[in-house]
C-alpha cells in the first residue's frame, strides 16, 4: 500500500505479486463512487499468480486527492499513463471495469505507447441518448439515496475519511456529468487503434447492452476480440469470477506480447 504524487494528485494504490520475466504488469481500473480495493479485492490476488498487478484510487476516489475538485475520463488517463512511467515501466496491460473501462479505452486511444493490451469492461466508446436520459435521474443525489442506501453507506465508508462524509453527494454529482459528457470516439476513431484489445460486457448490463456498447467498441476495433456471456449483468469480474479469470489470461497469453 503506497502513495505517488500523479498530475498533482497523491494517489494511493496496492500492489499484489511480483514481477515476471517477459510480462508486462496488469493495471486495474475501478468504476466510479467505488474504490480499487472494492471492485478488485476478489480478482487482484488471483491474476497476481500471473502477473503483477497494481489497484489504485483513482483521484477524487478512496484515499487519493483531487485538488480540481472534478475529474474527467481524459484526465484518469494521463493519470494512468504518468502512474506507468513513474513507476518504471514503459507499458502495462490496462484492464477498467465500468467508468474504469471507459478510462482502459480513453487510456487506449489517447496513450497507445503505455497501453500493452486493453480490456476495457462494461465501457462505453461514446455517449448515446440512452445515457444522457438516464444518468442525471438514477445519480441524482436524493434519487441514489433512496433507491441505494446500501451504496450510499459503503461510499461514506470509502470516502469519507479523506473527503468527508457528505462526499458522496458530490462523487455522484461529477461522475454523472463525465457519464453524460464523454467519451465520444468514433468509428473512425477506433478504426486507428494498434494495440490488442478484449471488450467485455455482460449481456443483461442494463446500462451498456441496450445500445451495445461492448460490440460497437469491439466491430471497429481492428483485431479485436468481445465477450458477451448470457445473463450476466454490469459485474462481470465478479458475477462469474472464474469463467473471467480463465478469459482474461488467455487472452494475456495469447496477444500480450504482440
């Protein structure tokens, strides 16, 4: 459990496992109003036999600073990419899971040259309709706290001790408008990506599948590879953890060296 100063913000991160010789690490990615050790705490350790693997707060997130106050995809990429280099490596391969999904994919398009592989998870390449509508209305604060509470109670438990108890409020706040804001790749856009990617997506995500997000990124993704498993929902890392690991390290072996 380390701290780095990152783009001017203290960053916390965990790391499991040591490196191995002709493996690049693997860089997890939390989806937001959580933490790293709450989205990956189940998966770290097992790709750790592996691989190393590092599990940081992104800012704004758990135990690292924001000092902006917001955040952006952009910005949790260049994160990413100057967490790479100060740590020594010239790549890792880039796994996010939801909004951190979205951060494996801007990371993709936006630092090539520090992503070894991408698997970007329940990510979204552009903004449809869809979200734009139902974002602002499911995080509305009250709205959250109603329907939630459960969530509420593990952000303020996350959050709180840095950023306050009231935090919460906030987190939901920014995260809703960089959900309705961005990413907004292009087919065209993806179309000049070099790097092997694996996009994953359960089949009843109910946030992704309805404009299908995981084989829009995939089909205009040259090489790609997409994993869709039926009645699988948002969580797929930790709905059918083995079935995922097994996926996941293949792919590694497969096209992690190219």
């Amino acid at each position: 459990m380390s701290t780095i100063e990152i783009n001017g913000a203290h960053i916390y991160y965990q790391v499991y496992g040591d490196d191995h010789a002709g493996r690049v690490p693997i860089l997890l990615i939390h989806g937001s109003t959580i933490t790293g050790e709450l989205d990956w705490a189940q998966i770290a350790p097992l790709l750790a036999r592996d691989y190393k693997v590092y599990v940081p707060d992104c800012r704004g997130h758990g135990k690292s600073t924001n000092p902006g106050g917001k955040y952006s995809f952009r910005q949790m990429a260049a994160d990413n990419a100057a967490f790479i280099r100060a740590l020594g490596y010239e790549r890792m391969h880039i796994i996010g899971h939801s909004n951190g999904g979205n951060v494996a994919l801007v990371t993709l398009l936006e630092h090539p040259e520090v992503t070894q592989t991408a698997i970007p998870q329940a990510a979204n390449a552009y903004v449809t309709d869809y979200l734009r509508q139902r974002e602002p209305v499911v995080l509305e604060p009250d709205y959250y706290q109603a329907h939630n509470p459960g969530s509420v109670q593990e952000m303020i438990v996350a959050h709180g001790e840095l950023h306050g108890l009231d935090y919460w409020r906030t987190l939901l706040n920014i995260t809703m408008q960089e959900i309705i804001t961005e990413p907004n790749y292009t087919p065209a856009d993806l179309a000049k990506v070099t790097r092997p990617v694996l996009s994953i997506m359960g089949a009843e995500d109910r946030v992704n599948a309805p404009d299908r997000h995981g084989q829009f990124i995939a089909e205009h993704i040259p090489g790609a590879e997409v994993w869709i498993p039926d009645g699988i929902g948002h969580n797929v890392h930790l709905e059918i953890p083995e079935e995922w690991l097994a996926k996941v390290l293949d792919f590694l072996k497969r096209r992690g060296k190219s």
